[in-house]
DNA sequence: TTAACACTTAGCATAATCACTAAGTATCTA
DNA sequence: TAGATACTTAGTGATTATGCTAAGTGTTAA
C-alpha cells in the first residue's frame, strides 16, 4: 500500500503555517500577499510553503496581472479523510468483535 | 492556531512505513519483530519509525520479557479528523452561501 | 550453561526541510 | 515614464529525518 499522494499531502498539512492557508482557503480564494499577511517570515519564505501546498494538490493559483490568486483543492483532503475513516472502521470492528467475545464469555458464566 | 500535536501527527503519518504500521495496529496489537517483518529495512531503523508513532501519541507499547508488544491509541486520529471535518463543514458552508447566491442571480433574471 | 532471540544503543552518512538575504521581473498607478 | 507593488529567483546556512552497520543487553529454550 504505497500511497505517495497520502505521503505528500500528510507532509504538507504537518506544518503550522501551511494548515494556517489551508483554514484562511476553505473560507474563500485569496492573494499571495493576503495569505502571506498573519505569518511573520520573509515572502520567499512563505511562497515556498505555498509551493508545496500546490505541489501537493491542495492548492491550485492563477495569476493575473501582477497578482497570483489562489484557491483551495479539495480532493487531497477527502484522500486523508478516506484513510483516517477506513482505519476507524477497522478498529471499531475489532472493538464489537471483543465486545462480543466479552458478551459470549458472560453468558458462559451463567 | 498553534496546535504542536497536529505537527507531530501529521508528520508521523507522512511515512508510508508508519502508516502501514498504524494499518496493522487497528486491527490488534502485534510484537515489534511481528511490525517488523513486512518492511525490507534494519531493525535499528523500523524502531525508529515505531519511536516516532509513540512520541506521536499514536502507539503505546509494554514489554514483557523480551517482547515489547505495540498497541494503536485512537485519540490523535480522532484529532485529525477533527480537523478535516472542520475544514470540510467550512468548506461546504461556502459552497452553500455561492449556490443561494447562484440561485438569487438566477431569480433576478426571471 | 550455552546459544538463540528480541530488541536496544551508539555512531555515521546522506538528503530533505525551513529559514534567511539580495537581487530581479513584470504590472499597475500617478 | 518613474516609482510602487506583487511576486519570483538564486544562493546560503542550520536543523532534522532516514537510512545503514556494529556491537551490546536482557530473556528464554535446549
């Protein structure tokens, strides 16, 4: 089960800065500078984690003019949403397995 | 939104060696030599991936002789999820808001 | 009581990540 | 058309991550 996709966008979202874009792009599109604005780093800096938002998929831009607009994507994240619920289900499978067993076990005792 | 532990998941769940193991953990606990054997890596190395799954929170572990056996812990990714699911409500609450508008548009036009 | 087993520690090499500054390009406004 | 604006590229350094081998510790089985 290698997932490359689901490597990249868990490495993505594991920065601070980055699931800020994310939160500040759900709500709407926005500039580069009006993302960059809340986060103390040099643009270059921040333009860099927007790379990697977009390399991961989870944001995509256009530019006009001088300004590049960008807007969240939001496939990627169901992708994770389906592997956390898939791991859900198998766990609380196993819990009503042990439940039953426990249950099976009680009734042995009476 | 500072939250140091989404850091710590994330990324733990970046590595598609630790996901596997997350993946074998929910479905009951296993022995570091029993995680191991699926992945063509040292065992110095594998433990290391397994270090990061405790630190995480994601694995907890007990050793009985000389068998340390993991068990999976719920509760950080029930904290992702979390997040995503709040992601996806704010996401979905702006498309409502652009359809009701789409809608308004389309009755100004009758 | 030896030998196998199941980790565990230590140390090292390579690569990736994250921050910075300095300087450049393209677009818009006055 | 000069200057401000909005990125964009290039280059540097520090830290962290991921892999390895070699060697060590404690436990169990023969």
């Amino acid at each position: 089960m290698a997932n490359e996709r689901l490597d990249l966008v868990f490495s993505t979202l594991s920065d601070a800065t980055r699931r800020a874009v994310v939160e500040r792009l759900v709500g709407g599109p926005a500039s580069v500078t009006e993302l960059a604005a809340p986060h103390d780093m040099a643009l270059p800096t921040f333009m860099r984690h927007l790379k990697v938002l977009e390399t991961a998929g989870l944001v995509r831009s256009v530019k006009k003019g001088r300004v590049r607009t960008c807007h969240i994507e939001a496939a990627p994240l169901m992708e994770v949403q389906g592997w956390l619920a898939w791991q859900r289900q198998v766990w609380e499978q196993r819990l009503d397995r042990l439940d039953a067993l426990a249950l099976s076990l009680e009734k042995d005792m009476e």
